[in-house]
C-alpha cells in the first residue's frame, strides 16, 4: 500500500486494510479544473444535461424552490462508472450550489480516495432532492416525487456500473424500499426498472458522528468497487 492511501485510510480512522485485488486509480483533475466541473463531452448528449440543468433551476414543481438560495443539480465525472447520491442539499450546499461540501464532504471525498476515485473523475454526485428542505429536515415524499424525474434522467445520463446510495433517504427513495439502512447495507440491490447495481453504505454526516461505523463504511466501498470491477453481483 502506497503512503498516500495509507494516509486517506488512517484519516478515514481506518488502521487496517488487506487488499485483495488491484484497482488503477482514476486519474486526478488536471490543474486548474474548477470543483464543480465534470466530464461532459460535446454532442446530443452535453445537450440533454444542460437542458436537465435549466429544467433544475427553474423548478417550481414542489414548496421548496421558495425557501432556496441556489437549486443543488450535481457535479463530477458525466461518463463516469460511478454515482453517488445523497439525501438532500444542507445549507452550505444551499448557498454554493454544489453537493456533498463542507466537513461531510471532505470525508465523502476522502473515501472517494481509499478506493481510487477523486471527485470530478470518475464518479457523478447527486441527490435525491435537488433544493434544501428548511432545517434540514428529512425531505417530505412528495418532495423526493417531485425531483424523482430529474434524478432518473441523472442517472439514465450517466448509465454508471454502480450506484453507491449514501444514508437512510437515499437508499430508500432509489430502491422504493421501507427498509433500515442496516437491513440494507452488506448486499447488492438493483435500481428499480433499469437493474443498476446499488451499493447502500452511511452518509458521511453520520461518519463524523459515529467513526466506530467508518470500518463497515469501507467494507461498503470494497463491495461497491468490486461490483463496478464485475467481481461482485445480487
């Protein structure tokens, strides 16, 4: 193990890892590239996203697009084999318009890390709802209905090998399931109507509340790349 993976695991509070296969890493962003921009080439398709984009902004579908500041669509790899999707916008996202920031999402990235990926290469982010609830509350089901559209198109966009379903919410509204995350977790779910592998581990806010869980999160992530590698399925 190179030191550097060694350093993202240690900061994960993770002091052991045996790997058993080998993975290249995703190349990093060159130089210069903005957080927020992704993969996105030319042609019918880069079209569709900027139409997805502008159907976002302007949204009105549900009572939230009062209270927003900036509406949350996503960012990173566009062609990636991987997506990430949370719950919902918190206020720091809110005002930046970009998921998974602040100290959630530094560890979001740092386990993006472990395994090989870095944000903007290789893996799309997302979220179930695309503007913040007020408080920070757990979006309403009519809600997650009414962004349910947009995130099916994300995903149909970047046809990824694996879904990676970060929390409770997220897992739940993708696989239309009642289930607890602890119920879910350890096991390969199919998206609904398309069969994309789902990957359902801890949110990073939960992390930082409970590092004792950071141990089962990487085993998460271990599934997950095995799957996206084709070494894993149901």
């Amino acid at each position: 193990m190179d030191a550097r993976r060694l350093a993202v695991l240690q900061a994960m509070g993770i002091t052991v890892w045996v790997r058993r296969t080998a993975h290249p890493p995703v190349a990093a962003a060159p130089p210069g590239t903005p957080a927020g921009a992704g993969a996105a080439p030319d042609g019918p398709q880069s079209a569709d996203w900027e139409r997805l984009a502008s159907l976002v902004e302007g949204c009105t579908r549900c009572p939230l697009h009062r209270g927003r500041t900036r509406t949350v669509f996503g960012v990173g790899d566009r062609t990636g084999p991987w997506m990430v999707v949370g719950e919902a916008p918190g206020a720091e996202e809110d005002r930046r318009g970009e998921p998974f920031v602040g100290r959630a999402g530094q560890l979001l990235d740092r386990m993006l890390a472990a395994i090989g990926l870095v944000r903007g290469r290789g893996v799309y982010i997302a979220n179930v709802l695309k503007c913040r609830p007020p408080d920070n509350r757990d979006p309403l089901p009519e809600e997650a209905a009414a962004c349910r559209p947009y995130l099916e198109r994300q995903l149909a966009l970047v046809a990824p090998r694996v879904v990676l379903a970060v929390g409770r919410i997220a897992a739940q509204n993708l696989l239309g399931t009642a289930e607890g995350l602890g119920r879910l977790r350890g096991r390969v779910h199919r998206l609904p109507g398309t069969g994309v592998p789902v990957v359902v581990t801890y949110h990073p806010a939960y992390l930082l509340r409970s590092p004792q869980q950071k141990r089962r999160a990487w085993e998460d992530l271990c599934l997950a790349r095995r799957v996206a590698a084709g070494e894993a399925g149901p």
